[in-house]
C-alpha cells in the first residue's frame, strides 16, 4: 500500500516539504512558523502560518523548486522585515477588496524580489526563473482577459508585465475609455524602479487605483494575488467576562441614577458545600431586567452586556477563598495548555491509550515456538559471538597498551620501534549495559508483511532476552473509528514489557500484534522517549520497524517533520534512534530521501521483507557490541 503524502489525490514531496518548513523556520526566525498549502502565496501572523502557492503546481521540478522557495523567501524573509505593516492595515481599510489590494500584493513583492537577492545573493538563479515564469503566465492572461473584456483584470496583467520585463514594453489596446489614460498609468507605475518603502509603494498603487475608480471601469473578476488583513480580533471573539450577561435584555429600559437603593448589608456566594466559587457577584437567571449604573460604591452608564441586576458587593477584603479558587483555575489552564503541546503541536488532541495483551491462546504459543526454532540458530550464534566478546574483554592484558594511560617504564620508547608505553586500570566485569525499546507500526498497510514483523520481533526478543539485556516490544496505531476533531484515540500493544523481558514464557504476545488503521509515528516516540529516559542504562536504543511515511488524521505533510523533530529530541538525550523501512517492491528515490529525511543515517531498508530478520541480525550485533 502506497503512504505517500496526499493533497487534493496529488502527491507530495514529504522530504522537500521538510526543507522548505526548515527554510520557513530558519529565515523567520520563528520555529513555530507552519508552512501551508494555498491557492495563493501569503504570510498569517496570528497565528503564524506561511502559504506557499498551488501556482507552481504541474509545472517542472526546477520550476516548482525555484517558485516554491521563492514564495518563502517573499514571506518569511521580505514581508517579515521589509513591509511597513502599519502603512498595510491603513491602506486595508481604505481599500476592503478588489483591483488596489491585489496590485499593492504585486507590486510590494517585486520591490521586495531585489531586497531579497541583496541580502541573500544565492537566491537570485531561482528568482530569475520566477520572474520568467510568472511573465509568461501574465502575459497569456493579459490576452485571454483582453478578449472576455475584463479589463481591470488586463491592466493588472500589463502592468505586471510591466514591472518584470526584460525589454522595452509597449502597451497594447485594452479599452477605449482606459487607452487614454495609459500613458499616465505607465508613467505612475515606472515608480515602482524607484520605490524606497511599502508607503512609495501604497502612494502609486493608490494613483492608478484612483484612475481606474474615475474611470468606472468594473473591478477585478480573477485573483491573482492575496493581501492578507492585519485585523485585531473581534471583540466578540475573544474570551467573554463571566460576570456579565452574555444575551441582550428582551426590554431596553434603564433605571435612573436616583431610582435605586444601596444596601449596606453584604451577601456572601459561597459556601462549604459549593465546589468552586463564580466570583464575588450574586448570578441572576433573567430574560428581562431594567439596567442599572450601579456597581459597589461608583455609577457609571449602563451597558447591554451588563447584568440585569446590580452586582453586589461589599465593603470587606477579597475572599481568600476566591483568591484561592482563581489560583486553582489558573494551574488547570497552564496544565492544559501544557499537556497539549506536550508531545507536539501536530498531535494535540492524541491520547495513548494502552491495550493488555490477553492470555495466549494454544494457537498463539504454536506459532510462536515455530518462529523461535526458526530463529534459534540465529540468536544462539549472536549470543555466542557477545559471550566471548565480553569474556575477551574481562582477560585481556591491562598493560604494554598502544592506547591508554602512560606508564612509568619509557625505556623502550628508545629502544623498541613500536613501544607499547600505556595501561588501563583494571575494570570491574564487563556486563551489557543497554536497554532497547522496538516500535512497531501496526497501520493497516503492514497487513502483508506482519508475519515477518513478529518473526523479526521474536528473533529481537530471544537474542537479548538470551543475554538478559531488558528490552521492550509495542505496537501502535491510531483508531480512525473514534476518531474527532478534540481527541485522536492511539492505541498501544504491548507485548514484551521491561519488567519481565528477559523471564521465561515472555514473548507469545508477540503473535497477537496485528494491522490496524493509521500510523502517528511522533506521538508514539515521544512516548518511548518519555520511558526510556527513566531507564538507568548507560545506552538506550530505540528501533522502529514501519513500511512507509506516517499518516494520521491532520498529520500528513506535517507528520513528516514531527516525526523528524521526535528522532532529534531522542537523540538529544542520547538515544539511539534506528528505522526500518520495511518495503515490499522497488523503493523509489522520493520515498528513500523521504525516510533518511526522517532518520537520517540511522535509517535502513529492507526491500523484502522477509530478508528482514537478516538485517535484523547485524544491527543488533553490532548496538550490543557498542555496548559491551
């Protein structure tokens, strides 16, 4: 089954996708940038999302490269540090839509092309090839918009032929009522060679603008490019006081100043049998109210948002009761917040969920005897190979050493032609000091290969449970039946435990790991690495066996480089992190560099799968004898 990456049924390059999130990241200096598919290239502040265009689709790879990059470069490097953002939102709220805005998108980002090769000379070979793509595209739709008789669409055409042309260009007929006025609209738009800012860049846009609107000529019916807004967020948006009523009165009536009576009496809301407090205020459930300016000791105007009834309060300090409820409401809230993004904000919303493996049947015992005798030789030969390794390593002489400590007889560094002038101390017996953790990615696409999985699991297992190095085995899957937009159900299986890896009759659940549905491989790293930092061995190694790139709900592009961002914290802390790729055909070279992409030089494939446990074999050979 194929595991590529898909939007609208097209494929994606996951491993080009992860250098152009990196360049985002890099040139914003903001890690946290999310860079997005779009049917136009943008940059969103709040929050902090790049669109690259779909423009540069079907088009050839260096082509789709050069246009993809240079969206980047525009966005997180020229509208990042160059744009005038306050000069922007002015000109948004003079101009809400159409012709001014797109022309404003243009024309800022031609001027910030050349900033953009200035500061970073490399990039001008891919904005070169920009400016011949998009001159060949403008032009063909300056003819088509010509003949439909959309005019404002041909002038924005023209003139942004205009601003990338390599020769003289000569203004063709586009309206009788727009021909006159071309030669003043050429004359403003020259400006642009000259333009210092986005305000000389606001100032000529706003010229021509005003001529087409003179003009009457009928606005824009394409677009070709997108002036995000920089709105603050609606009021109504943002969190609402929970003091005040949230719906309007059914009456509009206001109660004089002089009408009311104060009380000096002071009303308490809480109580022993209460479970939290709602603040200092007495709640009213009513539909119909007069307002009221009043509030404690001060008069104020009344407002619709306001209770219908007065809050009431007294004259006494704040409830430390309240103070301490507040307190409590706040930690939940950090805590949550935290939570969500403890293991990546591509997996906000997954929760692990852990399946007991149950009692192994007669049939799960059988098939698991018959992979061990398969196996056997296999584990006994490595068993042995590290036995003497270790022994050899216990004897052998502490003294006369090419490498070491420098020793007290230096005569023969005259006397020999190769002295041997170094010791070590003398070690205590040499014991394997490693754990290891395997991943195995039980989605629905290792349905063909999941018996050579548990062989090669129990090949794993047997061997270092063999020389009792403690080990665990787990399965992981995302269910996509529960699955909703707040909580994405992972399950794991596991089916050789730390506690009791290397204890008899350990292993049959092996045989109970079984294809299921999606695969969310950061989230289930994250979680290994969470368990293996509380191991006390000196080296930990984390292996993951899986057949393709990872693919969950709201994961996929990103998926890719969370899970990469998973690998590089485990080997922050000193993992090992090791993949498998498990392939049953030809590997293509996208899915190759997409998977070394991941994991890098710890990445390697098996294009059949049952060589599997043979490659299984010196891996495991070579980690133990590291760790001897």
């Amino acid at each position: 089954m194929e595991r590529f990456i898909q939007f609208n049924d097209e494929t994606v390059n996951s491993a080009f996708w992860m250098e152009l999130s990196d360049l985002a990241a890099a040139l914003s200096e903001n890690p946290d940038l999310k860079v997005e598919y779009g049917p136009l290239a943008y940059f969103q502040k709040e929050p902090a999302v790049l669109f690259v265009s779909h423009f540069w689709n079907h088009r050839s790879r260096e082509e789709e490269t050069a246009g993809m990059k240079t969206d980047i470069y525009l966005r997180a490097l020229g509208t990042r540090k160059w744009t005038d953002e306050a000069a922007v939102k002015a000109f948004t709220k003079r101009y809400p839509d159409g012709f001014a805005r797109q022309l404003l998108a243009a024309a800022e980002d031609i001027r910030l092309e050349s900033l953009c090769i200035q500061e970073r000379p490399g990039t001008k070979k891919a904005f070169g090839l920009r400016k011949q793509v998009m001159r060949r595209y403008h032009e063909g739709q300056l003819s088509v918009n010509r003949s439909k008789g959309f005019f404002s669409d041909a002038v924005y055409n023209a003139l942004f032929v205009l601003w990338q042309a390599d020769t003289p260009f000569e203004w063709p007929d586009i309206y009788p009522g727009i021909d006159g006025a071309l030669p003043f609209i050429d004359r403003t738009a020259r400006m642009l060679f000259d333009a210092r800012s986005t305000k000389d860049v606001i100032k000529m846009v706003e010229d021509i603008a005003e001529v087409l609107e003179e003009l009457e000529v009928r606005d824009m019916v394409n677009t070709y490019s997108h002036l995000p807004d920089y709105r603050e967020t609606p009021a109504e948006e943002k969190a609402a006081d929970p003091g005040r009523r949230q719906d309007p009165l059914a009456n509009d009536d206001e109660q004089e100043e002089d009408e009311h009576e104060r009380f000096e009496e002071q009303f308490s809301t809480w109580h022993r049998e209460s479970e939290e407090t709602r603040g200092t205020f007495m709640q009213f459930d009513l539909d119909q109210g007069t307002k009221t300016p009043m509030i404690g000791n001060t008069a104020r105007e009344g407002e619709e948002g306001d209770a219908a009834l007065a809050s009431v309060q007294g004259k006494s300090k704040k409830s430390s009761r309240e103070q301490y409820s507040r307190l409590l409401a706040e930690r939940r809230d950090a805590e949550s917040k935290a939570d969500d993004t403890r293991y990546g904000k591509e997996n906000i919303g997954a929760r692990a969920i852990y399946e007991k493996p149950r009692p192994a049947s007669d049939a799960e015992r059988e098939q698991y005897r018959q992979m061990k005798e398969e196996t056997a030789p296999v584990v006994q030969t490595l068993k042995r190979m590290i036995q003497k390794s270790i022994e050899k390593k216990k004897t052998s002489p502490r003294t006369d050493l090419l490498t070491g400590r420098l020793g007290r007889k230096l005569t023969r560094f005259y006397t020999d032609d190769n002295p041997r002038l170094f010791f070590k101390k003398q070690e205590p017996s040499r014991e394997i000091n490693a754990s290891f953790y395997l991943l195995i990615d039980s989605s629905a696409s290792m349905y063909d290969k999941m018996d050579d999985v548990k062989k090669s699991a129990v090949l794993f297992h047997e061997t270092l449970a063999a020389l009792r190095v403690p080990h665990e085995i787990t399965g992981f899957w995302e269910d996509t039946s529960s699955l909703s937009k707040e909580v994405k159900p992972n399950y794991f299986l596991t089916a050789v435990p730390f506690h009791s890896s290397y204890q008899a009759e350990t292993g049959y659940a092996i045989m109970q790991l079984r294809p299921e549905e999606d695969n969310r491989d950061g989230f289930a790293l994250r979680l290994a690495i969470e368990k293996m930092e509380r191991r006390s061995e000196e080296r930990k190694f984390l292996i993951v066996f899986s057949d393709g790139e990872p693919s969950a709900a709201d994961y996929d592009k990103n998926g890719v480089l969370d899970t990469h961002e998973a690998v590089m914290a485990a080997r922050k802390k000193g993992m090992t992190v090791f993949n498998l790729f498990i392939g049953d055909e030809a590997l293509d070279e996208a899915r190759r560099e997409t998977m070394k992409t991941i994991y890098g030089h710890g990445s390697i494939m098996a294009p059949d799968v049952s060589e599997l446990p043979h490659v299984l074999a010196p891996i495991l050979k070579k980690l133990l004898f590291d760790s001897i």
